[in-house]
C-alpha cells in the first residue's frame, strides 16, 4: 500500500490545487527517519516558488504535480505515505508542506474552494519526493515502467508476461511490465479471473489470459470509486484524511480460513509468494485452467 487506486484517489482529492501559485515550500520538524528528497527542501523552495501547478497526474504508484515551467515534482508515497489537503493524522510524521498564494483574480478560479497549502504525511519514511525536468522525468521513470495497469491493452499484457517463468500472481508486480498493481489487488485481480496465483505465466492458457485482463480493469475501477482500501492498521486516507471504501469488497486478501464468497464449499488460503502474503480460493482458483463457475471475470 498504497496501489493505482489510492494514488489514484489523492490525485482527484488534491486537484484543486491546479492553477494555484506556489507560495513557499518548508520541511515541518520532525524528528523520524527523514524521507528521500531531491533536491533539498531548500533548493526545492527556490525553485518552486512563483511556479503554478498546471496539472495533477498519475504515473503507477506516483502522484505527480506538473507545473508551468514544465518540470514536475514526483511523489512516490510506497508503504505509508499520504498526499493531504486536511489535517494528517498526526503532526509527527510530517515530511513536506507546500504553502500557495492567495489569488489575486479569485474569479478565475471560479468557485471552488482554493487550498491554502498541500502536506506530504509519512508514518515510516519509505516515499521519495523528486523534484525533475520533463527530461529527466521520461529518462528515470516514464521509461522504467511499463504501460499503466488501467490502459494496459490485452494484447501487451501478454506481451510483457506470456514468456515468463514466474508466477502470475508475482509477475503482475513487476512495475516494468505493469505499472501500478501491488500485492492486494493481484490477489483480487486473479481471485476474480479465476486463476491460480501460482501458475506460471508460460503455463496460463489463453482463456485465463483473457479473464486476467478484464479482470484488472474491473477491480481497479471498483477500488478507485470506492476511493481504495483502508486495511486494520488505519494509515491510508484520502486528501481529506477519511479512510477509503474498498476493504468492506475484499473477495479474498486478508480473509483467510473465510468461505469463498464465489463456491459454496472453498475456504480462503494464505500462501506466501516472494516474501509477500497471497490469498486465493483453491475451489474456484484452479491451476488446470477454465473453471466451471468462471464464465466470465464479471462473476463474483
């Protein structure tokens, strides 16, 4: 955490801070682990400041802040870090805020309410924030990825995967084939296609192929307009520091030795996969191919 759907959902939450002018840029105390930043807080006040925010974009896992001058400030929030236009759930873990002026024509930004700063809020320390050119940006992350989970087409899906040897459920958290899936929404993603996170991408059939990819667009949108998943632990929010929805859907992560909401007889499992926790249906998970109850990936 978090995956697409949460960056997804602080990209539409700070959107209101597109067209406004940055003010200041300031690093609050704190006295945790310091998060990775490129450059300086110092640098990065100089450099920002009088630049307005053109555009909020998402690449993967990232939150991106586009501004005028075409250079961009990339947020990469991995295990538990927050983009905040409300209070954060804590002041201590604080890692950057960025204060914008008032404007001075307020009709040009018609009648929305306007931000008066934006907060980067980091319980353990683990996200980056990178300040790049565009050329920069396309050198050192646009072209390490591979084509974003939601636009992905079926076709490159199983170009990226088709001849590897490791297991789907592993191989769909390459960021360099797939941009954007984690470990909670493969487990869902295969859970609703019916295959078997342990199969080999070289081993899947092409009917299971074509359950995975209609499969991914469908979790992912789910979770998105549900605004993500807030797991136990409580530290994903929104901008607005309100937990998402999508953990009252969860099929199967998190819910093993539970009855498989799909077959009347499966019970969830949990098996660990490249150092991370996989949960599946056995029953409804088959690594021989085509089940009978998967007709199509829209089955729950």
């Amino acid at each position: 955490m978090p995956e697409l759907p949460e960056v997804e959902t602080m990209c539409r939450g700070i959107s209101p801070i597109v067209g406004c002018e940055i003010e200041r840029v300031d690093l609050p105390p704190c006295h945790c682990r310091p998060i990775t930043m490129e450059p300086s807080v110092a640098i990065l006040n100089r450099r920002l400041r009088g630049r307005r925010v053109t555009s909020i974009q998402r690449r993967g896992k990232r939150v991106m802040l586009c501004f005028d001058d075409q250079s961009r400030l990339v947020i990469e929030p991995r295990m538990t870090g927050l983009v905040l236009l409300a209070d954060p759930p804590d002041p201590d873990h604080l890692r950057l805020r960025i204060q914008f002026r008032s404007p001075h024509n307020r009709s040009t930004m018609r009648s929305r309410e306007i931000p008066t700063e934006m907060l980067v809020w980091d319980r353990r320390g683990l996200g980056t924030i990178r300040w790049m050119t565009e050329r920069d940006y396309l050198e050192k992350v646009d072209s390490r990825l591979g084509p974003d989970a939601m636009c992905i087409t079926a076709e490159q899906l199983r170009a990226n995967l088709a001849a590897s040897k490791r297991p789907i459920k592993v191989a769909l958290l390459d960021q360099s084939a797939v941009a954007g899936i984690g470990n909670l929404y493969a487990a869902e993603i295969l859970f609703l296609a019916g295959v078997d996170p342990r199969t080999r991408c070289d081993r899947l059939t092409k009917p299971q192929w074509e359950r995975i990819h209609p499969a991914i667009t469908l979790v992912l949108q789910d979770a998105i307009n549900h605004e993500g998943s807030t797991l136990s632990d409580g530290t994903y929010r929104n901008a607005l520091n309100d937990p998402g929805n999508y953990q009252n859907m969860h099929r199967v992560y998190d819910r093993e030795h539970s009855a498989c909401p799909r077959c009347e007889d499966g019970v969830v499992r949990r098996i660990v996969q490249a150092q991370r926790a996989t949960f599946f249906c056995p029953g409804c998970q088959r690594k021989s191919g085509r089940h009978p109850s998967i007709s199509n990936p829209t089955a729950t």
